[in-house]
C-alpha cells in the first residue's frame, strides 16, 4: 500500500507533463504536415 501512495502521484505528474507538452507541440504546428517532408526527401530539385 505504501507503494501505491507513492507511485501514484508521480505516475499522474509524469502523464499531466507529457499531455501539456503534447498539447505544446499541437499548437506549434509540429504536427501540421506529416505527409510531405518524406516526399519532398525523393524529388528531384
């Protein structure tokens, strides 16, 4: 039990960081264009 009261908070700070830094990221647009990047690496200029 004494695991749990530990773990526990520390397992719910870690999750609420990465969904605010997902969230960041999100809004910066990192996410915008997933497709075209990999494309444009095999055209030809």
């Amino acid at each position: 039990m004494d695991g749990v009261v530990f773990l526990l908070p520390i397992a719910l700070l870690l999750g609420g960081a990465f969904v605010v830094l997902f969230l960041i990221a999100v809004r910066r647009g990192q996410f915008d264009d997933l497709d075209d990047p990999p494309r444009r690496m095999l055209d030809d200029d």
